[in-house]
C-alpha cells in the first residue's frame, strides 16, 4: 500500500475528498466516471426510466404504454376498484399508502379523486421511481416519503380515511404488528398480501424451502402462529421488492381475518382469492369498523 492508499483508509471522508482532489491535481490523472452519468439523447420519459433499466415490476399506462418498463398492470389494478366499489369510493378521500413501489395504485387512487395520498417507501430505488413515475404522469395529490412505514404509524398521531397495504404484510417481521399500527392510523384497511398454508406450501418445492415454523407469537393480546420465510436468490435482483431484512415471517388466512377482527376490522370482506398463486396463497381483503357498502359486496366473482 502507498502512503496516499493509507491515508485514503484513515482520512475522515471530507479530507479523503481533498486528498484525491489534490491528487489528481498533482498527478494530471482524473477519473472520468462521473460523465457516465450524463444523458445525451433528446429528453423524453424513457431516459427517466432507464436510470432504472430492467428493474421496473409495472407498465406505465396510456399514453405511456408503449415504453419500456415493467409488465404488470398496477396502474389498473381490479383490486383497488374493487376496494373503491366497497368503501364508497375514494372521491375526496385521506389515504396512507404502505410500501408504493413505483407509485401504480398511488397513480389510480389520484385518479379515483382522492384528496391526498401519503404513500411511505423504504426502498430507496422503489422511492426513486415512485419520483420519477410521479413527474411522468404529474401526480398532485400525491406525497412521497423515505422511510419505514412502521417507524411513521408508531410515532404519528395523523389519521386518515383509508390504510392502503398492499403487497406489504408478508414482508414484515411483525405482521400482527402492522394491523395494530393500520387500526390506528384509519378505520378502514384495504389489504392484499400472501398467506401460509400448509398444504399449498408444503406440497410446493418451489415455495416449501424457503418456510420454517410455525412459531407461537403474541402481539398485543393476539396470539398467533408465524411462519418463517427466507427470501433466498430473490435479493440478488437489484429490483427486489420485499421488505428490509433477509426473511419475513407469514401468517395464516384464518390468523390474519382474526386479526383484522381482534384490532377492530369488525366488518370485513374478502376477493380475489388465489390459493394458487406462484408466488405463495394470496387473498385481498377490505376490513372496516363499520359497515362496508353492499354494492362492493354484490357480484363479487373477483379473482
Ligand atoms: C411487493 S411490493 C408491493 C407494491 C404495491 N403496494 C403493490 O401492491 O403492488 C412491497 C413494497 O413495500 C416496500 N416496503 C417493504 N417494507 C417496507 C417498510 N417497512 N416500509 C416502507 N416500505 C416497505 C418495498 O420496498 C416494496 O416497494
């Protein structure tokens, strides 16, 4: 090692900057990677979205259809008019979004006439296409935070009309934990997520070695069984979109209808059911503190 490499080592990071400044200014030898981060091609939508080429889960919609980007439809998502259809609509409506990815249902609930949307990501790739998607489509309605959604429901004191949490609770190491904060902060929760089942999980290889358990878990009053869920290869995939640590932990369907019921979800109903899902067992369910709309509730072939 050189005596500027050894310095550079022990340097507190604003005189390691000075250093290599120096250095270069001494030596003529500049590192050039910076230019890489210029675009020169004409502006346009897709350069915003190839700052995060090949990670993108969703397709933009119309006009926006056409670029490159992801392929599923969370743009126009069966499941949330489906949730509007139950709660009377989102028309002047408070929400708190959990986990918005790249910002599709967000795009819809504006859409639908929501008042404001609060959508709170901790993936800060996830964060930046919710900003990139946001300046695309000219979100107004909606705000985008940095962080933990379970960091901001414990300490804050806001409420709003509806707990959006899709494609979240599977993610988190205290599931049970999450209905209690979504209880707090609003009446009313739309949720779709994954679940345990034994006997899907079980008689699938390509989902049983990720699962161990169960293993007995209380969370304020509520006892229930979790199931361990190693996320495994997925995290090698620089647009993963799970949560923040190397496992999450599962509950069963019955467990979280209990749960929702337990911390006050006192009306609930359930769509779009897929035990079969590649993914692992999944269900979409609406839970309220007072009665849901029947209109939501009549005809549901939802799935
Ligand atoms: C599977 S995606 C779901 C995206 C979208 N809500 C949907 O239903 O399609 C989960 C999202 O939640 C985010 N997320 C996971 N845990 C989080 C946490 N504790 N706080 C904030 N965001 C989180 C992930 O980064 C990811 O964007």
């Amino acid at each position: 090692l050189s005596v500027k490499d050894i310095l550079i080592r022990i340097l507190p990071s604003g005189a390691r900057v000075r250093l290599k400044t120096s250095w270069a200014l001494v030596t003529g030898k500049y590192s050039e990677g910076i230019l890489d981060a210029y675009v020169k091609d004409r502006p346009s939508p897709q350069n915003a979205l190839d700052i995060f080429k090949g990670e993108w889960s969703s397709r933009l919609p119309p006009p926006y259809e056409n670029t490159t980007s992801g392929r599923a439809d969370l743009f126009e998502d069966a499941r949330i008019r489906w949730a509007g259809k139950l709660l009377g609509g989102f028309n002047g409506v408070s929400i708190l979004e959990l986990g918005p990815l790249e910002a599709g249902h967000s795009y819809m609930l504006e859409k639908m006439g929501a008042k404001g949307v609060l959508a709170i990501e901790a993936n800060t790739r996830a964060y930046l296409k919710c900003l990139i998607v946001k300046e695309i489509l000219g979100l107004a309605r909606v705000r985008f935070l940095l962080g933990d959604f379970i960091e901001y429901m414990s300490h804050t004191d806001e409420r709003f009309d509806v707990c959006l949490a899709s494609g979240v609770l599977y993610h988190m190491q205290d599931p049970a934990g999450l209905i209690r904060l979504a209880s707090k902060v609003s009446d009313r929760i739309i949720l779709w997520t994954h679940y345990y089942d034994d006997k899907v999980i079980k008689g699938s290889p390509a989902l049983s070695h990720k699962f161990s358990g169960p293993v007995k878990a209380g969370s304020d009053g509520f006892e229930h069984c979790l199931y361990r869920h190693e996320y495994k290869s997925a995290l090698g995939w620089s647009g993963f979109c799970g949560g923040g640590e190397t496992y999450s932990n599962w509950m069963t369907r019955d467990d979280i209808i209990t749960c929702l019921e337990h911390f006050g979800f006192t009306h609930t109903v359930v769509g779009f059911e897929q035990p079969d899902h590649a993914n692992g067992p999944s269900f979409c369910v609406v839970g309220s503190r007072t009665p849901l709309k029947p209109e939501g509730i009549v005809g549901i072939s939802a799935g």
